[in-house]
C-alpha cells in the first residue's frame, strides 16, 4: 500500500515542489493548466480563476498583457489588475484559440476560461480533487489549491516590498496579506547576511545610500 506524503494546509511550496507542479500541469489538458498558472503565477483565489471569462483578459483575449478581476467576483470587492508573465499570456492565448476552435461563436463576455470538454464550469471542489489525485500520482505532498496563492505571494515578496503583494492578491488589508508570507529559513539568513553587508556596499556604491526627505 502506497505510503502517502502529508496534507499541507496554507503552506508555501518549495523550489523544486513548484518545478515539478509546473511539469506536470504541462501534460494536463489546457484548461486545468490555465487554472493552475492563473494561482500560482497570478496569485489569483481558485474561485476567481474557475469564474473568470475571456473579457477578463486585456486589452483583448488575443493579445492579453494583464487580467483584471472585476469587483463584484473580487473577495474585497474591489476590482484589480494583475500582470501577465510571458508564458501565462502564450497559455492565454492558446486557450482562446482553441475555446473558439471549439466553440466558434464564444462570447468573450460569457465565455469561462476553465471549463471541461464538455464546456461545464471546472469547480473549486473539482480543482482540488484533480489536484489530490495528482499529488498522489506523482508522490507531492497533497496541498490545497490556496497553497499556489500563498506561493505566489512568497515569491512576489522576494522580489519586491509588502505593498505590492498585497495590491497584487486584492487584500483590503496589509495585515491579511502578512498571513501570507512564510520566510524560509534561507531568506531570513540572506535578509541577516545582505543586512550586515549594506553598510560596505554603500560605502562602494553611493546611489544606494538613502536620502533624506527635503524639508518644506
């Protein structure tokens, strides 16, 4: 009897986790990959990505850049524009030629991104089943579809402040988007190491010392 990994509730996946996810999701049939990425490299909430339709796409399903999430869909009501990788615009744009391959006259409007072969909305429900069974298939630890979410926002914030994380996910509140973040062990030793280095880089790079703000 297979032996299988532990249930992760609200945890971030780790480098390699993320590699093998994004693999695997590239054998899965489009929708349920264009699912998958909206999570993890959009950080949008699997009820968001199951309701999305194309006209969430701008400036057109053809030559998407950015998907903005409309208000009355968004958790806190508040409308927000996320920013397209590359690759998720590819996908995108796959997805849309093959939906109008199928369904020649898809209204934009009306017309769900993630949808069965039988053109039947992909459920939240359905997104983490699908996800359990891949999990255990493929011997990852069997996490919940918010765990993409969470990882999105952890790899944000390596790279940019809390602001910008919390803009991105649609949270109200900075305090709601701070039970997001779990620092690894490796970032806070890097944060620790690049903290004690900052005074010497200044001294050889000047631009980074801070400035002051002009007095009125």
């Amino acid at each position: 009897m297979r032996n299988h990994l532990p249930y992760v509730k609200a945890h971030v996946l780790t480098v390699p986790e993320q590699i093998k996810i994004n693999h695997i999701a590239a054998s899965q049939p489009i929708h349920f990959r264009v699912a998958l990425s909206l999570q993890l490299h959009a950080g949008l909430r699997v009820g968001e990505a199951t309701k999305a339709t194309f006209n969430w796409l701008k400036p057109t399903p053809q030559t998407c850049t950015e998907i903005i999430i409309p208000a009355h869909v968004a958790k806190s009501r508040q409308a927000r524009s996320v920013p397209l990788t590359p690759e998720l615009q590819t996908l995108l744009r796959l997805c849309w030629m093959e939906t109008t391959t199928r369904q020649p006259a898809a209204d934009p409007n009306t017309t769900r991104l993630v949808q069965s072969p039988k053109q039947t909305r992909y459920t939240p429900r359905w997104m983490n089943k699908k996800l359990k069974i891949i999990c255990r298939n493929h011997d990852l630890r069997h996490f919940h579809t918010h765990c993409l979410r969470h990882t999105f926002a952890n790899n944000v914030l390596k790279i940019a402040n809390l602001r910008i994380v919390q803009t991105l996910l649609g949270h109200a509140s900075l305090a709601t988007t701070q039970l997001y973040l779990h620092p690894t062990v490796n970032d806070m030793e890097t944060a620790v190491r690049d903290a004690a280095a900052y005074p010497y880089n200044v001294t050889h790079n000047p631009t980074l010392e801070p400035t002051s703000p002009t007095p009125p």
